[in-house]
C-alpha cells in the first residue's frame, strides 16, 4: 500500500464520521448548535491531554458549547510570561479568563501519559525537539514523587504531580489569581484512569479522591 492510499483511507474514516454525526446525533443537536452559532459561553475551561484516549466532554459527559477546552501535552500551563513569544496555551487561557469569564479551570490528567512519562524517563529521541523542552515546565514534580515508587504507582505520583505544577503556575496569572482570590473562579485537579474508566479529584493539596459513580 503506497502513502497515497494510505492517507487517503484516513480521509475516508474521516468523512465516514462525519457521516454517521450528519445522520445520527445533527437532529438532535441541530438546535443547540443554531443557538451556539450566536456565541459562546461555557462556565467551565478544561485544559487536557492531547492524548487521543482521553476526551474531555466524553469523560465529563459534557455538551457541545458546555467547555472551553485547551489540549497540549501532559495537560500543562506555563507561567506567566507575557513576552511577546507564541503562547499558544497562554493565549487560550486568556481568552477563557478574561472574554469569556469562565467560572472554574479543571486540569485533567490521565494514567499512562507519554508526556509524564518523558520528563521522568526521558523524551524519545524523535520527540526532543519540542517534546523535551516543553515539559521542562513540569520539571520540579520530579521531586514531589517519591523515588521509592515504582511502576503504576509512580506514573500516577507523576501526573499528579504535574497538576499540581499546573494549578501553581495558574496562579502566577495575574487575572487568575485575582479571580481566585475574589471567588469567582476556581481550580479543580482531576485524573482519568484510562483502563478501569474511572475519575479522581484533587480536594485539597496533595490529596486525590474518587469521585463517585454512581
């Protein structure tokens, strides 16, 4: 199979889903989204991982328009550094504060994150071009993580870590910290754990707790 068509299979998955959304959800949501064409105002901000298993409105049974959600690697924010350089994670975060006026900020991480797992392991070598060095904004989880751990445990030490390093460096925002201050926005920390479908919450700092399924 040439590279041809092979990209062009991933085109036809790509327009077989659009397909079945046409058939099956648009009624439903037709609706809705002729009322969102008028605006937005979603009260919650996510910021997630890129990574493809783990889908923010899915996991938070959200509806089209309810989340302004902000996707990088390893669900990070930088600090404040309004220098004038591409902020791409900044600029979405700005926007969420201070146009829209979001009300709370939820940091999703999740189990087996290549990102975490590249700042404690090290990046792969076809990944350290940008890879590496953007996950240097996590970089003093490192030593929140008890080196003791090992396996599962210390991946999710890790990542809970680095939602730790995120909810900090939100707060270095001037706009976010005053919001936080005054009660009109709050930052929440979560943790999907990809295989057993279930999610943790960040109660206080550096305590996790289930959040209940049923």
């Amino acid at each position: 199979m040439g590279d041809a068509e092979r990209t062009g299979g991933t085109l036809d998955a790509l327009f077989d889903g659009y397909r079945r959304f046409r058939a099956e959800a648009w009624p439903d949501l037709r609706r809705r989204f002729e009322r969102l064409a008028k605006g937005q105002s979603p009260k919650i901000m996510v910021i997630g991982c890129s990574d493809s298993r783990v889908d923010p409105q899915q996991i938070l049974g959200a509806e089209p328009g309810e989340l302004f959600v902000l996707r990088n690697v390893a669900a990070l924010a930088p600090t404040y550094t309004p220098d004038g350089s591409h902020h791409s994670s900044s600029a979405a975060l700005e926007f969420a504060v201070r146009v829209l006026g979001v009300e709370r900020i939820v940091v999703l991480a999740h189990a087996g994150c290549g990102g975490v797992k590249a700042l404690f392991d090290g990046a792969p070598p076809e990944a350290a071009d940008f890879v590496a060095s953007w996950m240097r904004i996590a970089e003093r989880a490192r030593s929140a993580v008890d080196p003791e751990l090992t396996g599962t445990a210390r991946e999710r030490a890790g990542e809970e870590a680095c939602v730790d390093v995120t909810i900090e460096n939100l707060m270095t925002f001037p706009w976010v910290r005053e919001r936080v201050e005054d009660g009109s926005l709050a930052l929440t920390g979560m943790h999907f754990g990809v295989a057993d479908g279930c999610l943790r919450c960040r109660v206080g700092s550096g305590f996790w707790a289930d959040v209940p399924a049923e």
